[in-house]
C-alpha cells in the first residue's frame, strides 16, 4: 500500500491518527494491534517542518503511543480498584469522540449549504429623528452627585442637641421607606429623583430614602433614566414587589 | 388593530429592519400577548408557505427575519449574482460542532475533544457572531464559558438548538453503515 501523506495537511495527531485508521480499513478499537503506531511514529520524521506548537501536540501523541505499546510488552500489574483510565482505552474514547464531532462539523456543512440560496436584505437607510440621549441606568456618581444635592439644600443644622441623653428607636428604616416609594411609584407612573425627597425633612430620613432606593435598583424593582447628563434622574416602576417579608436589608 | 393588520405591521417593521427582529421587540410594537403573538406567527408562516412566496419569514426562537426563497434562487441568479457566504474550514467547523452540541463550553474542552489549540478557530467564529461568551466557568483562571448564536442557527437554517442532527444517529448511522445495511437514520 503506496500512499504519501504529510503532517501539514493534518489538523492536529487526531486527525492524522483516524486518517490511517480509515486508510487500514480497521476499527479504531483495533489501532493497538494494527501497524498504525509504526505509520504515525515513521511520519515523525516531518515534525521539523511544523511550528513548535502543532510539532508539541503530534510528539505528545507519539509519546502516548509508544508508552501504550511499551505497556503491552510488560506483564500487567494486578488491577487497582480505583485505578486511573487505561491509557488504551483513553485514547480509543478520545479517537471516537473526535470522529463523531468531525461527522457532525460536516453535517453542519450540509445545513450550511441548504441555507446558500437564501438572502436577506441590508436595513432600510432613512433619516431619523436625533437621537434621544438616554442613559438606561444612571451612572452610580450620578446618583451621588444628585443625593448630595438632596442633603445641601437642606439648612445646615444650627445647633447640636445639647445633651443627647436619649437614643430613639430609628424612626425610620428602609423597609418604611421602600413602601412609601413604592406607594409613590404606585400612583404615577413615573417620579423624578427630586420629588422622592420633596417630603423628606430630617436628614436621616433622606439617608435611609436614598439606601431604600439602591435597594430598589439591586432588586430590579425600578429603572432609573437620565435624558441628559447631568440632567433630571426618573424613576419607573419596572418589576415592583408586592410582598417583601421574607427580604432582609442592609439595615436590618 | 385587525388581525390583517398585526400581519401587515410585523412584515413591514420585517421589511425596513432587514436585520432580524427579536419577537419581544415586534410583540412591544403591536401591543398583543404571548399567545396572540405566536398564533400571528405561526398563521403568517402559513401563509408564506403555502402561497410559495418569493419572500419567506425566518424564524428562530428570539428572532423573525425575511429572507428569499431558496426555491427561486436560480431565476434571481439568471439577474443578479448575489455574493455567496464563504464556507467554514474543517477546524472552524469542527470547533463549532463541540461548542454547539456541548455548550457551555470552554476552550480546554474543545481542545480536549479535537487534541489541538482552538485559539484561532474560536477567534473566527466569534469574529463571523457564530459564538459568544455565555459567562465565565467557576474554576481557576475563570475560563470563559461559549455558546452558539442566533446568528448560527440562521446561517445553519435550524430554527432551535434541538434541530441539530442528533448526534446519537450521526453514531449509528456510522455503525450500520459498517454493518452494511441499508436503513439509514432519517434526516
């Protein structure tokens, strides 16, 4: 049997391997008992002639192939019960697997040729309106920047208690909070970043406003657009929780 | 809107966008439900059909597009030579065999199936919008996790994943074909 074949035309020692198994006309089962391991070892001689890389990948496989026959020569040992795959019977899977998913490459090819006749055109080229500038989610210093805004425009606080004897419970929390903008969010269908905290007065109340709604965007509950940077900040609703009992928050 | 209308609506946005529409983004536009919208879809590709229209609809799970129909492609080639698309080398679509059948995969899968590196196809095929990353494998050096696009079913003309030959009879059509018998799996 006088063929020629070269390492180059061979996507990888794979490939070349089930090209002589199907050249043999043998079973990939059968390889070990087969004169492939000779073939394969003889076209070593061309390894020179390929890049580093594809030279390692085809030695590696060489080496495999002599350490199985090395294998076979030797008594075996007495077989563990957890013993690793038989490098055999690794390679015998491995050459199979390749061959199902070379099989199917080219029945993807068939499919790829059916879809040949079949055209689509490119969009329609028509003027539109400027397009709006629209932020889907404000950026986070956006955000900061507005909430700042918020808390200065509050008086500065012209005294401090003098003695602060007594410590409240909080007053408020963000499970207070969450249900008033959600309550707000409720009856229209969209609020601005300013009209949430047109009802707030102390500062602390802004504070936990503000944590209740970053606890809104972590939970999808709202969406936040901003037509023009630096611009008004909305909120819409978007998927609003009806029962949140079983939700913890950052200040619980 | 009548029922005509919806039809009409969804062809003409079809028509205009060129480019596949996703279905959600069509079903927002003419304000029906899930069920409307998939009986609209399905009557629509009916009808297409059935009247052997030059212009056919082209439906994927998330997308709808109109393209020719393959039936008349000789007469449109009598005209016009339109640029036929470049078919894949054996390592491409080897690699996009793995990826497809076995997704989420990564590249040492891939490179574990064919025993070659897969930089190079994999690059291709994510340049050509056949592969995307689906998100990132919980192991050391977070290896990124591929998948197919809808932009290869269209090229592949399968609707769903689940139209890929199946690889079960890829394997026993090998097998009987070594047995040499005669029935073939259908296709």
């Amino acid at each position: 049997m006088a063929y020629e074949v070269h390492l180059k035309e061979f996507d990888g020692p794979l490939d070349l391997l089930l090209h002589l198994i199907e050249q043999a006309k043998v079973d990939i089962k059968d390889i070990f008992i087969s004169e492939i391991t000779n073939q394969y070892l003889s076209l070593m001689e061309e390894l020179d002639e390929l890049d580093m890389d594809t030279a390692s990948e085809f030695l590696t496989m060489a080496a495999t192939l002599v350490y199985i026959k090395s294998r076979s020569l030797l008594p075996k040992p007495p077989k563990e019960a957890e013993e690793e795959e038989d490098p055999e019977e690794a390679l015998v899977r491995r050459l199979k697997e390749y061959k199902l998913f070379k099989q199917a490459g080219e029945k993807l090819n068939e499919l790829s040729a059916g879809m040949r006749g079949v055209f689509s055109r490119l969009p329609e080229e028509f003027a539109l309106p400027p397009q709006e500038y629209e932020l889907e989610q404000a950026t986070a210093e956006e955000l900061f920047a507005a909430f700042m805004d918020v808390l200065n425009r509050e008086e500065p606080e012209s005294s401090i208690p003098e003695i602060a004897k007594k410590v409240d419970a909080d007053k408020y929390t963000v499970r207070t909070q969450l249900v008033k903008i959600r309550a707000k969010l409720k009856e229209g269908a969209s609020v601005t970043f300013e009209e949430l905290f047109e009802a707030t007065s102390v500062k602390l109340e802004k504070i936990v406003t503000f944590m209740a709604l970053l606890e809104m965007i972590a939970r999808q509950e709202i969406l936040l657009k901003q037509p023009t940077p630096y611009g008004r900040i909305t909120i819409t609703a978007y998927n609003l929780k009806e029962d949140d009992a079983d939700a913890e928050y950052m200040d619980e | 809107m009548e029922y005509n209308e919806r039809m009409g609506a969804i062809e003409c946005i079809l028509f205009v966008s060129g480019d596949p529409v996703p279905i959600i983004e069509l079903q927002r536009a003419i304000g029906v439900t899930d069920i409307e919208m998939e009986h609209i879809i399905r009557s629509m590709d009916e009808l297409y059909k059935r009247e052997k229209r030059g212009i056919q609809l082209f439906i994927t799970a998330e997308t709808m597009q109109l393209v020719s129909n393959k039936e008349y492609t000789r007469y449109v080639e009598e005209l016009v030579q339109p640029v036929q698309s470049k078919s894949f080398s054996q390592s491409m679509l080897e690699t996009l065999s793995v990826i497809a059948y076995r997704q989420p995969v990564t590249k040492a899968d891939i490179e574990a199936v064919r025993g070659v590196r897969c930089e190079y196809a994999v690059g291709q095929l994510m340049k050509l919008g056949m592969i995307r990353e689906l998100g990132r494998k919980n192991v050391v050096g977070r290896p990124m996790l591929l998948g197919t696009t809808d932009a290869f079913l269209r090229h592949f003309g399968i609707r769903s994943l689940s139209e890929l030959p199946q690889l079960s009879e890829i394997e026993n059509a090998e097998t009987e074909e070594n047995d040499n018998t005669e029935d073939k799996a259908s296709d």
